[in-house]
C-alpha cells in the first residue's frame, strides 16, 4: 500500500512539474521589439504551444542581436529554404537530426 502511495506521489509531482515546464510566455511580457517582430502571431499567440512561442521569442531576442549583414544573409537563407521542395526539405532536416 505504502509503494502504490510513493508510486502516485511521484506521478504528481512529476506531472506538476511537467505542467510548469510548458507555461507559456504573455504576449505583455514580450518587449517592444519582440512584439513588432512577432506582430503576425499576436491575434494567436495565446493559442500557440508553450514551446514555440518560446522559439519564436528566441529567434526575436536572436534576430535582433544580429548585424544588418547577419540578417541579409540569414533571410537569403530562408528565400533559399521556401525555395526547396517538400523532399528536399525532408532530407535537409533529416541531415540535421543527424547531426545533431
């Protein structure tokens, strides 16, 4: 009886504990420059999983770091990427995962 008690504890609390990990960012807490680089998902931005508004805050707080010639290079990077086919983009992030 007493290990079933200790097996849910620890499922509660490691629920909980999962619970805090995915809170997700106020749109109001996002700085000024983070909101105007991010103004196309503000309408959903309380919608948006925890995890990618915390990628997108990070490619905002990122984006805003970089040089003007950091940013050049990085939207030829992305006209690039759009410019891919479906298969080729499955092999670029398969080759990724790998790498990683």
């Amino acid at each position: 009886m007493k290990t079933r008690l200790r097996i849910l504890i620890l499922l509660s609390l490691l629920h909980s504990a999962n619970l805090f990990a995915e809170e997700g960012i106020a749109w109001d807490s996002l700085s000024t420059e983070d909101q105007t680089l991010l103004k196309d998902f503000k309408k959903n931005w309380d919608e948006l999983p925890a995890q990618r508004q915390q990628r997108l805050q990070k490619g905002a707080d990122r984006w805003g770091q970089m040089s003007e010639e950091q940013r050049e290079k990085a939207k030829q990077r992305m006209e690039r990427w759009k410019s891919l086919d479906e298969e080729q983009k499955k092999k670029v992030k398969e080759r990724f995962e790998r790498f990683n």
